[in-house]
C-alpha cells in the first residue's frame, strides 16, 4: 500500500476521510433513532522516526457525541479493534 500513496499522494486525503466516517458509521450504529455524531479529527503522517516513508493516519475522537436534539451524550471508549464491530 506505501508504493499507491506514494504515487498518489491525494489518497492520503481520501483515506482520512475514510477514517472519519467509520467513527460516524460506528456512532450511528449504537444508537439509530438519536442519530449520535461524534467528533473526529484526524492527521495525517507521512514519515514514521527513521524518515522513512510510512504513511498512517492518527484520529483524536470526542468522549461523548451529540444526539439528534443536540444533547450531550458521554460515551464508553472506543474500542482499538473498531472494524471488529462493524
């Protein structure tokens, strides 16, 4: 996968906001009728410590989410293994 991003680097773009939206798919699934949307940011790193190109993505996400009436709703911890729910 290195060799396309490193050909293509608008991938990258795409592929963060792929991340973004299996958060929000994740959300959304827990919890239908209130439409729960969370906060996700996420960075993009081309280069790992040696400098070597090493493209990965790093996501920092709200601890709760906003229901469909805009009401706060705290949230458990997501689990690292997210695309084992899904």
């Amino acid at each position: 996968m290195r060799e396309v991003f490193f050909k293509d680097r608008n991938r990258l773009t795409a592929l963060s906001k792929q991340v973004a939206q299996v958060f929000q798919f994740y959300f959304k699934r827990k919890s239908k009728k209130r439409d729960l949307k969370v906060g996700v940011i996420t960075v993009i790193h081309t280069f790992g410590r040696d400098l070597k190109f090493n493209p990965h993505i790093h996501a920092l996400v709200t601890e709760g989410t906003l229901d469909n009436k805009n009401e706060w709703v705290p949230s458990q911890e997501v689990r690292l293994s997210i695309l084992e729910d899904i």
